[in-house]
C-alpha cells in the first residue's frame, strides 16, 4: 500500500461513550439510539453518530483499507476538548482519554500514531499531561484549541503550554471546537460551515501579531481545515500591518509566517487545495480527512484531483510530509 498519512482522524473512547450510555456522561453526555445507530448528545445541544471506527481498531483499521490509507494519527473528537469543564475534572478525563488513544495505537500494528488531548483551562497540569503523553506513552503532540474559551492561545497564561510543546519538539494541531450554536450561526449549519474555519483563522492571526511565533521559534503549528481563511486572506493583514499601529507586534508581515504553520488537506474543492500549494508550498500541506465525522473529505488522490499537482507535491501531501513533522520515520 502506497504511504498515506491521515492527519485529521478522531476518536471518541469507549469509556466515554459507556458512561453516556449508563446515564453518568461526563458533562453531562447521553446517547440517543437512533435509526439503528448510537448517537452522542451533548447538553449543549450538539448530536452526531458514533459508529464502532470511533473506538474500535478493527474497525478503524478497516475502513483505512477500504480508502487506501497505510497510517492515520488519532486525535480526540474536538466536541470532547471539555475546557469549558473544571479544571481538576479536565485532568482526570484527558489522563484517562490519552490512555486510551495510547492504547488504541498500541493494538494498531504501527498504522495508528496517537496525539494528546490537554486540559488546557489549567495550564500546569496541561504541561505535566503533554509532558506525560510524549514521555511515557509515546505520543507524537497534542491536539488543541485555536482558543481556551474566551483566553487566546497568545495568553500569558496558556503560553507554557505552547512553549512546552516547543522545548519538547513535538508538533500541536490546532483543531476548532463547538457543542452548541455559535451567536450569528445558529442557521444552516453555519456554526461548523463558516465557524469552524473563522475559528481556526482568529487563533492563527493572533499568534502571528501577538509575536508569539517570533518568541517561540521552535514551535510546530498545524492548521486543520486548509488553514482556515488564513492563506485566502492573507494579503489583508498585510494591509493592516502596513497601516494600523495595533497590528506591529511581529516582526515580519503576516504573509512571511505562513510557512510557521502545516495545513491539511481539508478544503473540499481542487481550487483552494492548489492555492494553498501556491501560498505556503507543498511541503507545508498535510493529508487529512476529518474521519470519521460527516464533513470528512476523501481519499488523498479524490482530494488532488483537478488541483495539477505533480507526483512529487502528491507524494509528499499523501505522507512523508506527515512523516518528516511528527517523526514517524515510515517508509515511501
């Protein structure tokens, strides 16, 4: 099989979805049997179906057969980043969810490479988690917020965290995150359609203009959802660096940042893919999916279809870009 890495994969543990079923959901979860499929539904109104590939290896591993994919890294479903939850509470379910996904890659036979999920609404005990999954579990990063709530990842108190990550010299996926409406985005889905990706752009400007990036030049960002707005809109903050004293805390103007991130693949049409290619060159471009939610996007070469890229930028998206960043050491 051809090496594919899926960087944009989650899953849901099985704890997690047995406490639901039980009545005792952590904040709150139940599940709802609907049409012959369990459903997770959270408090805050937010449903989905949870198929066994969300906790089940067998599964996971065979639906990767069934599209071609050789790896995949597994990050927990964003609905369950828990950081609006109290911070001691967090802990104990990040602990419990990273074993999990440690175990999960362990029974993989090598195609299931785990990240961390972090209670980031207590950064101390964030550090100590990220530090525990890469040192004693054998993690590859974290899978995080584009923001903690209402605190922006450029905070002065979720900083250690990503100056932790840096020293650590593992990789964050910044992955946006929602169980209820978003205000203006209640209708048509927009909540994920629009909010989704303008999340993902607020966390990745701010940590350009704050000077974040210039401070911690070591760390490793990766964009979900093709970056967002960021590569689209990019000469407009140029703009505003150039005319707007408030937006001077870089260095650099915006636009030379763009390769301080990795993307994934995520765009649904050739057109963006091949722009993002353009703007921050193909070696930043990561394969993903979003498996196995119902916005999940197909196989790499369904993806680059139409986007006229070369077998080179191909192979390098499909996986040794993955490969290089996370240190997976596989094969072409």
């Amino acid at each position: 099989m051809r090496l594919t890495v899926d960087v944009h994969t989650h899953v849901v543990p099985a704890q997690v979805i047995a406490d639901a079923r039980r009545g005792a959901g952590f904040d709150g979860l139940t599940i709802d049997h609907q049409g012959g499929q369990d459903w997770l539904v959270h408090r805050q109104g937010f449903r989905y179906p949870v198929p066994a590939a969300y906790f089940d290896v067998a599964a996971r591993l065979q639906s990767m057969d069934e599209r071609g994919i050789s790896h995949a890294l597994i990050s927990i479903a964003p609905t369950l980043f828990m950081y609006w939850a109290p911070g001691a509470e967090a802990v104990e379910f990040c602990r419990a969810a990273n074993d999990f996904l440690a175990a999960m890659a362990a029974g993989s036979g090598g195609r299931l490479i785990a990240l961390a999920t972090l209670p980031m609404q207590a950064p101390a005990a964030a550090v100590a988690e990220l530090t525990r999954a890469v040192t004693s579990l054998g993690m590859r990063g974290a899978e995080i917020g584009p923001d903690v709530g209402d605190t922006p990842l450029d905070d002065p108190a979720v900083r250690p965290v990503l100056a932790a990550a840096a020293g650590l010299g593992v990789p964050l996926i910044l992955h946006p995150y929602y169980v209820g409406q978003r205000p203006g985005l209640a209708d048509f889905y927009l909540t994920n359609l629009v909010g989704n990706p303008l999340a993902t752009t607020v966390g990745a400007a701010r940590l350009i203009f704050s000077g974040l990036l210039d401070e911690l030049p070591g760390l490793r960002l990766v964009l979900m959802h093709g970056g967002g707005y960021l590569p689209y809109q990019i000469g407009r903050l140029d703009h505003g660096y150039q005319v707007r004293p408030e937006s001077r805390g870089c260095l650099r103007p915006p636009s030379q940042y763009l390769r301080r991130f990795w993307y994934d693949s995520v765009t649904h049409a050739p057109a963006p893919l091949a722009f993002l290619v353009s703007m921050a060159g193909a070696d930043r471009v990561l394969f993903g999916t979003d498996f196995p939610f119902d916005m999940a996007a197909g196989p790499v070469r369904e993806q680059a279809a139409g986007a006229g890229l070369g077998e080179a930028d191909l192979a390098g998206i499909a996986g040794r870009n993955a490969s290089r960043l996370f240190g997976l050491g596989l094969p072409a």
